[in-house]
C-alpha cells in the first residue's frame, strides 16, 4: 500500500469531489481515480459511492477515513523521527502558514524562540490556505497559522485540533500616498471618480473578508488587479496602482515611511485573528515548548 494512496483517500473524504481532490493533491483526475480504485483493490471493498452526486463515502469508506487520518499521522510522524535520529538532530517543527503571516510574523517570532529553546529547528511551507490546512490534516505540519475572521465560515473543521489565538491586527484599505491624494482615493468620501482596486481572488479567504467589509454597499472602486498572494498586492499598491486591503503588519512600516497611507474609516476597515492550530498530543517535547510559547 502506497502512503499516497491514503493521502489521497483522506483528501477526497474532505471534499467529497474528485476533481477537486485531484487538484488539491496536485495530479490528474484520472491518475487520482487510478490511486483510489488500487486502495479499494487493496482493501478489497468500495471506499466511494460513485453514482451519487456529491460523492459520498460508502459505509466501508465512513469506517475507514478515520483509520486513513490515523495511518497518515503516524507514518509521517515515525518518518521524520527516523530521519532526524540518522541525523542526530532534534526534529524539525514543520509550519504550515499563509505567506504574509510568514514574512512578517512567523520569522520574527521564530529567531525570538530560537534564544530560548535549545535546539530548536523550524520548517515552513508558505502557501496559500486551501493547502496549509490539507498539510495539516493530513499530517505533513505540526502547526497551522493563519488568520480567522467573525464573519467568515472555517475553512475546514477545526474541531479536530486545539486552537490558540495568539494575536488580532486590522485589515484595512491603503494606497500609495501620493497617488491617492493626487487621484482623492477616499472610501469615506461621499463624491469623487472611480478608485482603482486591487482586489483578492474571490475564493481567497482575504477576497471574501473583503466582500463581508464592503457587504452591500457600493463603494466608488473600479476592479483593475486581482492576485491571491496579499505580497504581491502589496507591491501593486505600493506603485501606485490603486487601492487594496493588507493586514496592518504587512503595511505598518510602509506607513510610518509616508509611502502608503490608509484611504477609508473605520467603518472600510475589519479585525483579523491570528490563530495557530496544532495536535498537542503529537507534538514532542520541543514542540510541546514552541506550542507553550506562542
């Protein structure tokens, strides 16, 4: 039996649709259905019922996901306990986080932790939330991190981990400075043109906070730019571009130097919850002490 097999089985009982589990998984569709048909082979019984739409699992299925999440965790764990035994290190503390929340939270906060625990080794994966969270699931991380928000549903069940909240910042609309009092990009102002924006893909977590912000009314921006990454958001701001939401980390230097200022009140403007998930039980002792300190 092949680990990615059960990686695979583990995905598409997330999102009970195999186009959508090939893609999370990063292959075609039909080499996907090709590694789930030779898990049931394996198994010797259907996983999947096929003729409903969605997907559903079948019973054998229902009674097996479990054992798949369990089988995942486990092989992964032993695997990287195995390998830095051969290298005789401590383990890596694997992070799965957004990008922005890497760059400026996650590397600061580590070289912190590094002066107070011995011996400590991090990973990072940086990418987007649709994969951080499958990394963590499925066992490839020991820690996710990312940003919640009231009005936004979880983007996965967070229920099978502990939770910690470890910080809040605003999400809040910039520009460059002088592009925007030259061109009176103001969200708070009742008269003017067309502000350009640089917006989010919609399906982004950060697209849809911003469509909870906005809501119904109809502010005076023309849609110019569309990115999933805040990062490079941030830089199309930053020349002068147009208007986009960034977490206020992200930007705060930038507004302090005079190079971009905020362009709405507060009612343009939201909090975001800087939350770090983890499996306590499965961490080892460093983990165990990083968990304890963020």
């Amino acid at each position: 039996m092949d680990l990615n097999w059960l990686q695979d089985f583990v995905c598409l009982g997330r999102v009970l649709n195999f186009t959508r589990a090939a893609e999370e998984r990063n292959i075609t569709q039909p080499a996907f259905s090709r590694r789930i048909k030779s898990l049931e082979i394996w198994l010797g019984t259907p996983l999947v019922k096929r003729s409903t739409y969605p997907v559903q699992l079948s019973d054998a299925g229902v009674q097996f996901l479990p054992v798949a999440r369990e089988m995942v965790t486990t092989l992964t764990d032993i695997r990287q306990t195995i390998r830095a035994a051969e290298r005789g290190t401590t383990a890596f503390q694997r992070f799965a986080v957004l990008h922005t929340i890497s760059v400026h939270y996650l590397s600061g906060r580590i070289a912190e932790l590094e002066n107070d625990i011995p011996g400590l080794r991090v990973r990072v994966y940086s990418d987007n939330l649709r994969t951080c969270c499958q990394f963590l699931q499925e066992g490839n991380c020991d820690f996710l991190l990312y940003y919640r928000h009231k009005d936004v549903m979880p983007v996965f069940d967070e229920r099978q981990f502990e939770r910690k909240d470890i910080g809040v910042e605003r999400f809040i609309p910039v520009a460059e400075t002088q592009a925007a009092l030259a061109g009176g990009w103001n969200l708070s102002a009742q008269t003017g043109g067309d502000i350009p924006y640089l917006s989010y893909d919609p399906a982004s977590f950060l697209g849809t906070v911003v469509d909870q912000i906005i809501g119904t009314r109809k502010p005076r921006l023309a849609l110019c730019y569309m990115d999933a990454l805040a990062e490079a958001l941030k830089r199309r701001a930053l020349a002068g571009s147009g208007v986009a939401w960034l977490p206020e980390r992200a930007v705060s230097d930038e507004i302090a130097r005079g190079l971009l200022m905020a362009v709405g009140g507060a009612e343009w403007q939201t909090t975001l919850t800087l939350s770090l998930f983890c499996s306590v039980d499965r961490l080892d002792r460093v983990g165990k002490q990083v968990w304890t300190a963020l």
